[in-house]
C-alpha cells in the first residue's frame, strides 16, 4: 500500500475526549512499510511525529504543528503452545477489547480482567494498562517495535519493558520507540484473579460459584459500563489522575484525619491512594464548568459534555490538582498525555 497524507486534518474523531484540533499532517499506517513511509515523510517535512492508537489515552489542547499517525494495522495470531502456555500476538493497531473477546473465543484466559479498556493493542504497553487486579506486564510475553533514530526492529521480552504503574520504557522513551506488534502468554487453564471486591460480589450475586474467564469479563464489562462513560456517548479519556503513591506515614496521618481513607499497600515502605476518593471527598464528583465536568458517578473520569476544549479541560483538572494539594497535601499526576 502507499501511505496517503492529509493536511489540516480533524482529530475530533481520533480522540475519545471527542476534542476538535487539526493535526497539519495526518496518515494512517496498516504496515510495516506505511510506518517507514511515514517517518521518511515527517522527516521531510522537518515535522515530529506524533503516533496515536486509540486516542483513549490522549488530551489535546491545541492544533498541531506535528505528522500525526493513527496505527491502523490489523491481525491476531495464535503463535504456538508450550509448558501450559498459548502465545498470541496481535497487531498494534488492533482495537484492545475485541482483542480480548477474541482470545476467549480461543478458549484463552489472561486477558478477561482488561476487558472493555478502550484503545489498541499497540498502545497497552506504554502505559501498562490495569484494571481489577491485572496489569499488562502480568500477561505480556514480548512486543517487536521500531527504532525511530536506527529504524532497526528490536524484539524486547517484558523484563525489558521496564513496567512500572501506568508506565513503561515506551512512555518515557516515546520518541524513539514505535511499537509494531505484541505477544501474550495466556492459558486454557485459567487462574483467574478475582480479589477486586466488587468484581467477586458480581459473581456471587449472579450465582457463579466456580466462574470461567468468559463469566469474568462479561462482570467486568458490566461493572466498567456502571461506572464509566461510553466515549461514544459522553466524551471521556476513562480515569484522568493516576492513584497516588505515598510513605506509610503520610498515609497514617491521613487515616487520623480522615478515617474513611482507601488506601493500599504497594510494597517498599509506600501506600496507594484512591485518587477517586480523595476528588469525591473534595466536592468534584459531577461538578461542571460549562461542557467540562467530572462525571456524576466517577469522581477520578473528565468528561467533555459537546464543545469543551482540551485547555479547558485541562484547567479544571489543574484546578482539581490544586484542591487536592491544598486538603490533602497530595499531588494527583495526570495520566493521560496533554498535547
């Protein structure tokens, strides 16, 4: 294939915040090749190039003076089985959560607790995407990317990725490195992790007593759609600030003063905080300043009601960040990428 470009091109529909800037140049990559072309055309144009997945990760504050490219690629792949182990490997512009269904389809367990997480499967590992209980380095096997500055392919095996929460070399490194494909290692045996409490009540109120990983992500989808917005519906980037992580002292002090507190403990001398809680007890939950709001059932989820723009989104969250300081003496790190 050969790559098209535009110019002056709307993201509105390459953001799940549904915001409105144009990008100067615009191309979407189905291939290895349409990558090459893409940074061969970015360099041209003496432009950055600015790759996106879903967008579900993403606020955008202003037009870009940048290459965007949209990873389109497609195609998922059982691999091979060993030691109770199946290896898929699945293409970076794959949406994640038809993914995942997939890899149940196959009988597959491993994936079930990340199920109905917006995005592709390309972007997954950049920030290490979790939810009730499993994160991506749990699952993850190996990825191929391109090196942008060599443009030499390099395989890295997860103990490479360098994970850490919501984090990974490919964020930090996002510049250079461009993820091509990724490996899982799953199992027809499934070890389900069930320790989210509201997650092992949902089962038990549906009478599942020995739940498949099937039974598990359909809960999970159930208990995600309660709680957070459908982007097609109410624009939204899922949860906005990361947990906090603070010393068990600090989390002391705040437990004497606010003994509701949840909190958990993430090893090495340090407790995570319910970032959620924290913006809820604050006040936030549903508040709205014009089309920009905190959601009415999710204190940690932005939303964009029709027409807000990236910066005012971004203002009400720095607001929330200052509250949030102010009360708690915590600093709230927004998760998402602010372009």
């Amino acid at each position: 294939m050969s790559l098209t470009i535009h110019e002056h091109y709307s993201l509105k529909a390459c953001n799940t915040f549904g915001v409105d800037v144009a990008a100067r140049w615009f191309a979407e990559a189905h291939d290895e090749a349409e990558v090459r072309q893409a940074l061969a055309a970015a360099t041209a144009q003496g432009a950055e190039l600015l790759v996106i997945g879903g967008g579900s990760n993403l606020l955008l504050t202003a037009d870009l003076e940048a290459f965007v490219l949209r990873m389109a690629s497609r195609g998922r792949r059982l691999l091979g089985e060993a030691g109770g182990q199946v290896l898929v490997e699945a293409e970076a512009g794959e949406p994640w959560h038809p993914f995942v269904l997939w890899t149940l389809e196959q009988g597959l367990a491993g994936l079930e607790n990340l199920s109905l997480i917006p995005g592709t499967v390309g972007a997954a590992p950049m920030q290490n995407i979790g939810a009730y209980g499993v994160e991506l380095k749990d699952v993850l096997h190996s990825l191929v990317a391109l090196d942008r500055l060599s443009g030499e392919l390099r395989e890295f095996q997860a103990g490479e990725c360098e994970f850490a929460y919501r984090d990974s070399r490919f964020k930090r490194e996002s510049g250079r490195w461009l993820i091509l494909r990724v490996r899982f290692a799953l199992s027809r045996a499934a070890a389900l992790h069930l320790d989210y409490g509201p997650l092992r009540q949902r089962l038990q109120v549906q009478g599942i007593a020995q739940p498949t990983a099937l039974d598990v992500s359909r809960a999970v989808c159930a208990i995600r759609a309660e709680k957070l917005p459908d982007p097609q519906v109410l624009g939204n980037a899922g949860s906005f600030f990361k947990n906090p992580l603070v010393g068990e002292g600090q989390a002391a002090q705040l437990r004497a003063q606010w003994p509701g507190l949840v909190s958990y403990p993430a090893g090495e001398g340090l407790v995570k905080l319910a970032a959620g809680w924290l913006i809820e007890q604050a006040g936030w939950k549903g508040h709205r300043d014009g089309d920009a709001g905190v959601h009415a059932l999710q204190a940690l989820v932005l939303v964009n009601y029709g027409r807000a723009s990236g910066c005012e989104l971004l203002a009400l969250a720095q607001r929330i960040q200052a509250d949030i300081r102010s009360r708690f003496g915590v600093e709230l790190e927004i998760e998402p990428v602010v372009r």
